[in-house]
C-alpha cells in the first residue's frame, strides 16, 4: 500500500523482509482485518489455541486477529517457510476495547470519507474503513490497483488527512498484485 505523509510526499515504509518460519517456535493461520484476509503467522512463548484472539504485526499495523489453525510442526518445519508477520501477545480487555472503539469511531467517518471521494470526483467507490490497533487508518475501495488510489492517498494528506492506506478490494477479496500507479504489493513502494 502506497502511504502518504502530510507533507504530500509519498512515505516510504522500509522494506520488510518476510519473516520466516525458522525464526519462531510455532505458526499458526490469522484471520484479521475488516475485510478479512487469512495469513500464516509466526510467534514465540505461549502457543495461543484456536479462536484465541491475538495481536498481529502486519505491514499495515497491529491488527486483532483469530487464530484459525495451529501449525502441528515447530516453526522451523512448518509447511510454508515464509510467514506473512509475528503474533505479539493474546489480545487482551485493553486491545477489545480499544478496537471496539475503533470501530465505532470508523462508523461515524465513513459518510465523511464517501463525501470526500465524490467531490474530489475519484471513480473510487469506498468499500469500508478501518484503524488499526496503532491508529493507521485504511481505507478499502472498490477498484483494482492503479492512479486512483495513489490519488486518493495524496488528496486525504494534502486535506490534512495524515498517512492513509488505501486497500482495493475486488470481487474476491483483496487485490494482490498486479498493476501500476496503485497501492500495495505491486512494486510501486515498498512497506
């Protein structure tokens, strides 16, 4: 995903490597996000159990996630051996609330964030939003990876919007890949 900072130049986050799985004592499978996406996930300490809620560090923040699936191998000899990022700690009341309060707050700013899309005539249709659990906020739209996210991203800081991170979604959930002048993993910036 493309950020852009207030200063209207594009933020680049640096490169993260993926981790992989030799670097932890287990793995397990993550849903997280708004618009759910499911990833492989490497921690240490205490191996939370299935439908255990957990902090995620992924490239667009601390996410509460739900752990789907334990890996029954150790890290080192999990099926994959790249993982998409590291399970912090189990989500705790503090993380709940504070996500619920997340959520509640993304609620109230999504008519603003539509309004805006409009009159800056994007052909963008916003799908949902979302903040992660260290305040980066996403925004999810409706379009394939190109011009018109990046726009989006550099018109919300230019309106005093801070760094954004515009998420195209598709019929099939989030885009990956593919694509030039957009957001995310399409070689466009690194994060």
């Amino acid at each position: 995903m493309i950020a852009v900072g207030t200063d209207n130049q594009e933020t680049e986050h640096p490169v993260k490597e993926a981790p992989e799985a030799s670097d932890f004592a287990w793995t397990v499978l993550v849903r997280y996000g708004r618009v759910p996406q499911v990833a492989r996930f490497g921690g240490s300490g205490v191996r939370p159990e299935r439908d255990a809620q957990v902090i995620a560090v992924t490239d667009r923040g601390e996410e509460v996630g739900t752990v789907l699936h334990i890996d029954s191998q150790s890290g080192g000899n999990s099926s994959s051996s790249t993982l998409t990022g590291k399970i912090l700690r189990l989500a705790d009341a503090a993380d709940l609330q504070l996500a619920e309060q997340q959520e509640l707050e993304v609620e109230q700013s999504f008519a603003g964030w539509s309004q805006r899309i409009e009159d800056w005539s994007l052909q963008l249709q916003i799908v949902d939003l979302e903040l992660t659990l260290d305040g980066q906020l996403i925004i999810y739209v409706l379009n394939e990876r190109g011009p018109e996210t990046t726009r989006l991203a550099l018109l919300a800081a230019a309106a005093g919007a801070g760094v954004i991170h515009v998420q195209p979604v598709g019929p099939d959930g989030i885009e990956q890949g593919g694509g030039g002048g957009g957001c995310g993993d399409c070689g466009c910036s690194t994060h």
